[in-house]
C-alpha cells in the first residue's frame, strides 16, 4: 500500500539531489497505478491528493484524469472535493476526457448542498468547455436566480466565462445582471461587476443598454467612500473599505462613460469624491486612486477633473516607490493626448525621472517626454534631452538619439537652421548611436536646404577635425564634403567674428586620408571607407587642383579584400580616366533633391552616391552607378 500524502511530502524533501527525488516520485507513481488498476476506491482520494503535490512538482500525472472523473461521481464530500480539485488541476480545457464529466457537473449543479453546488459551479468556470459551457447555461442561469449569496456569486462568475467561451448565448444572462449589480452582498455585486464588464468587452453594443445601471453602481461607490458598506469591516484593506469592489466599479464606469457626455455628468462628483477621499499613502489607496484616474481620463469629464487626476498622477511622481513612479510615467504616456496643457505643469518632475537609476523609469520617462513636446517647449526639452546624453549610460543613448532625432524631425522645428545645429550636436554627443535612417535623413535635409549647404559643410568640417570618433558625424560629414566640398574651399564662408573662412583643398584631402587611417570603428571600417571613396571622386570637380592625390588615394583600395569597396575604387578610376573628361562633371553632379512622396523609404546606406547628372551622360557598360543618400 501506497504512503499518505503528509509522509510522501516528507520524503520528498528529505531528498538531496535530483535523481533522488526523481526515484522517490516513481516509486510511489507505480504504487498509484497499482492501487487504481485494482480499483482501490478505500484510498482513491488520498492517492489523487498525491497526484495533485505530484503534479505541482512537475512530473507527469496524466494516468489520474479518469480517477477524478470516478471521485466527482461519489456520493461522499471529501472525495467529490479532491476530485474536482483534481479535475481543475490536471485537465484543462482541451482534454478529451473533460466531455465525460459533463453529466455529473450537471447532477452536481441541483444537488441539495449548496458547497456541492459551489464545487461544480467553480469547476466549470475554471475549465469549462465551448461544449461543456453551452450545454450547462441553463443550470447556469437558474443558479443565478437563488436567494442563497454563496451561489449567486459562483453562478455569475461562471456565466462570465460562458460569455467567453460561446458567442450566441452571451445575451442570456442580461436579464440577471440588474439583480447583481442591485444586491447587498460584497461578493454578488463584486462578481456581477465583472460579468458586465466581461459581456461589454465581448459585445461593446451593449454599452448604451447597460448605462442604465449607473446610477446604481455610483451609488455603491458612495457608500464605500463616505459612509462605508455593509459589513465593512470584514472588508477593509489598510484603511481603505472594500478596494477591490471599488476598483471594479471604477474600471466598469469606465467603460459605460466613454464617449457619453450624459453618462459621464453622472459619475463626475462620485469621482472626483473618490480621487479626494482616498488616502494615498498606501498601496491599497493608490491603486483606487490610479484606476479613478483612468476612469477620469476615458470618460467625458469636466476640465477640473482632469486636471484633478493629472495632479494625482504628478504625486505619484514624487514618490520615492519606483513601482508608483513607473505606474504614474506609463498612464502619463497613455493619457497625454487627452490634456497635454495641463500635463506641462509636471514637465520638470518627468525630466528629472531621466535620472533615475531604474532604467525601467527612464525609458517611460523618455517616452512621455518625447509625447509631451510640442512648439512652444522644442528647444528647451531637446536641450534638457542633450544635457542629458552627456551623461547617459550607454545602453541608453541609442534610444534617446532616437527619441531627439524624430523630436527634430518634427513640424514642431522652428526652421531649418535650428534643426541641422540641433541634429550635428546629436551625432557630436552620441554619434555612434545614432541610426542609419536618421542619418540619411539628416543628408537629405541638408539637400533640400540649398542656402545653408555652406553652413552645414563648414560646421561639420571643423567637428570632424576635432573628433574623428562619432560614426554619425564621420559618416554625415563624408558625404557632405563630397556633395558639397566647393563651398567649403571656395572662401566666400564667413565666419562668426566676419572674418572668412579658409579651408585648402589639400585640408579636405588631410581630413579624408586621416577617415581612412583611423575609421571611427574598426568593425565598420570597410563602410566609412566606400563612403570616403565615393567623396573622394565627387572632389574631383570641387577640388580639381587635388586631381592626383585623388587617384592616388583611391588607388589605395583596388586590390581591397571588401568586394563592394574594391568594385567601387576599380569603377572611380576608370571614371578619371581620359575617355570621362567630356562627361565626368555631369556624372558627379550633386545628387538631385527627391519629392518628399519619393523619398518616403530610405535608401541602401552604403550605397556611392553618383548621379545621372544635369547633361543626361551616358552609362559606361563597365560603371554600375547606385543612386543614394550615403
């Protein structure tokens, strides 16, 4: 004969290795399988009771499912309670046996006791069927019906999970829901609380039906915030009567107020009552507080108390818990669209949450920061943005160059100017970290800005000289010495102190030839080098007097072990051959400005930029000319 289960769970820890325990747990997995092929019905529930530990350990206990199936039929309440508790822990849904079952439930569900009648009621919300759920709603539906607070309770949670389970009987308890919502008892209005909010969430047209209820829900909400409820103190939480109800009748106000303005004027006062009666030096009173929030922001509510549930939210961010702070920051990014004048009153508490040692808190941070810029506050929040990317982490950085980049990119810039200063010094502070796609766009503003292309290749002259170690800026400022080279050696730039500015083409050369020495990483070397070829041949007609230097450097990459940048060089040489003079200025024309329908996608980074040209040349069989921004 097989232990009892308080032995076997001895044992069991008694164990000290693995292979132990896993001995322990066969043997006495044999001894059950013994004990249920000789019908043992004496010590049937003990040894399911066995299974269950058995199972919670891990192992497989799939040859105990009938045994449940044969406890749930007894006419004895300890083994018909371990059998169900079986039933719930080693089925699910999807077991075939699960059908067989079906019967008893229903037997078990008219039953005279009403702990008989809870069994079965719990079984089936736990594990019913499709099947199982639309055969049982009848029974169902008449347990809703009773008198008996205990019944009525399970009956409305199982018919939420009919709801869910089968779609054409979901209008069947809509009939029985005005009776939950309307009941006295803690656990029958908690429990219709949900089987609404389940029903409207499967079926949203019922919303307009059921609006009808809230003068009842916010009468409830009342009594629990003012006067308290019915038996209060047994449920009382830290101070806080009845929080749960409570968070169930605010999340299904919530849902019966959106997009009502009559709905919502009749939850206005009962709300902002809750967001100020609730003390919130807890966790029970913050979570009331956090759903009244959410409620506030979904409904059509007045403009005072929207700023109400936004300043519950702005205390929320000075608490020192980070799990407040970061619930605050993600209904921040969730709600800033609803009143975002009233959510700028807490842009310096948002800011200083980018500090936190949580990255958790400063990545919702970055985020509602990013949701929270508009025109009248760009240039100071990208500031504190650059401020900060000074000393952020570098885990950090890519996102946040991310976040200012597309800030930047905006409508919200004040002119081009602005824009091309503000994105160098991102790719100065945090060049590495910056993307591909943002750095093309960064190329193809700068084209499109024909008055300030002597100002970008000046700028982004004197940075790369000072710092060869930004991939970004190195990269950017490749392409724009090759695009745009003859304005930087042309002398006509003038300077802040109105002094010109005097860049030798042998200069530009130094510049590119210390690129290819010391690229800004070595695992992309071979990338910056195709862009400083690609450079290389565009100077040849901004830089002519540098014309052999030129083809010295290319020089330096046709025998290269990168494919794409020996192509590249073999194919610029030939382009400098004699046979190109007539055409070659066409060819290495600045690239043309797209319409912005066209240059919607972004392009191939490394691909050379060589046009067409204004003259229409003809294509070299020999040259493969690829069009882009980089």
């Amino acid at each position: 004969m097989s232990i009892k289960l308080r032995e076997l769970i001895r044992s069991i820890r008694a164990c000290k290795t693995a292979a132990e325990e896993r001995g322990v747990i066969s043997r006495e997995c044999a001894l059950i399988r013994t004990a249920f092929k000789e019908d043992d019905n004496q010590f049937r529930h003990r040894n399911v009771a066995k299974l269950l530990f058995i199972h919670m350990m891990g192992y497989p206990t799939h040859f105990g499912q009938m045994e449940c199936l044969k406890l749930i039929a007894s006419n004895k309440f300890p083994e018909k309670r371990v059998g169900y508790l079986g039933l719930t822990q080693l089925l699910d849904e999807n077991t075939e046996v699960l059908m067989l079952v079906t019967n008893s439930i229903k037997n078990d569900m008219g039953h005279e006791s009403q702990y008989v009648n809870g069994l079965a009621l719990c079984a089936l919300g736990n594990i019913g069927s499709n099947e199982m759920c639309r055969a049982l709603a009848r029974e169902v539906e008449k347990l809703m019906a009773s008198p008996n607070p205990y019944l009525k309770k399970k009956a409305a949670l199982c018919a939420m999970r009919i709801v869910r389970k089968v779609e054409e009987i979901e209008d069947k308890f809509n009939g029985k829901i005005g009776s939950l919502l309307e009941d006295r008892n803690h656990g029958v209005l908690l429990s219709g609380c949900a089987l609404l909010t389940a029903l409207l969430e499967v079926n949203p047209s019922y919303v307009k039906e059921f609006r009808r209820y809230i003068p009842s829900l916010v009468r409830a909400l009342r009594n629990m915030v003012t006067s308290g409820y019915t038996s209060a103190a047994e449920y009382d939480v830290a101070g806080i009567t009845d929080p749960f109800l409570q968070g169930k009748i605010l999340r299904l106000l919530r849902i019966l107020g959106e997009k009502s303005v009559e709905a919502s004027d009749e939850m206005n006062d009962i709300l902002a009552q809750v967001a100020t009666n609730t003390e919130g030096t807890k966790n029970t009173g913050n979570s009331i507080l956090y759903e009244c929030v959410l409620t506030i922001m979904s409904i059509e509510a007045e403009s005072g108390l929207r700023v109400l549930g936004v300043n519950i939210l702005g205390r929320f961010l000075l608490s020192r818990d980070n799990n407040i702070r970061y619930v605050a920051l993600a209904t921040l990014q969730r709600v800033v669209n609803v009143d975002q004048q009233v959510m700028q009153r807490h842009r310096n508490t948002i800011i200083d949450c980018l500090k936190d040692a949580d990255i958790s808190i400063r990545k919702r941070a970055l985020d509602v920061t990013f949701a929270l810029t508009d025109e009248t506050n760009i240039k100071s929040m990208t500031k504190e943005l650059l401020n900060y990317l000074l000393v952020a982490e570098p885990d950090f950085k890519e996102e946040l160059c991310s976040k200012v980049c597309m800030a930047v990119e905006t409508k919200f810039s004040p002119n081009r100017r602005w824009q091309i200063d503000t994105l160098i010094k991102v790719m100065c502070l945090g060049g590495s970290f910056v993307k591909e796609p943002q750095r093309e766009k960064f190329c193809r503003v700068v084209a499109a800005t024909p008055e300030l292309h002597s100002y970008t290749v000046i700028k982004l002259y004197f940075n790369m000289k000072e710092s060869l170690t930004q991939e970004a800026l190195v990269h950017v400022g490749i392409w724009c010495l090759g695009e745009f080279g003859d304005h930087l050696v042309s002398g006509r730039a003038v300077g802040p102190d109105n002094q010109p500015i005097r860049v030798a083409p042998s200069d530009v050369l130094d510049l590119l030839y210390d690129v290819v020495r010391k690229p800004p990483t070595a695992d992309k070397a071979a990338a910056t080098h195709c862009l400083v070829t690609a450079a290389l041949v565009k100077l040849v007609t901004r830089c002519p007097s540098e014309f052999e230097r030129i083809k010295k450097l290319l020089r330096r990459f046709d025998s290269s072990l990168h494919v794409d940048l020996q192509q590249r060089s073999c194919e610029f040489l030939e382009l400098l051959g004699p046979d190109w003079d007539a055409h070659r200025a066409g060819v290495l024309d600045r690239m043309p400005v797209p319409e912005k329908e066209r240059s919607a996608g972004p392009t191939p980074w490394r691909s050379m930029s060589i046009t067409r040209g204004r003259q229409g040349c003809p294509r070299s069989p020999d040259l493969a000319p690829r069009t882009s921004w980089i």
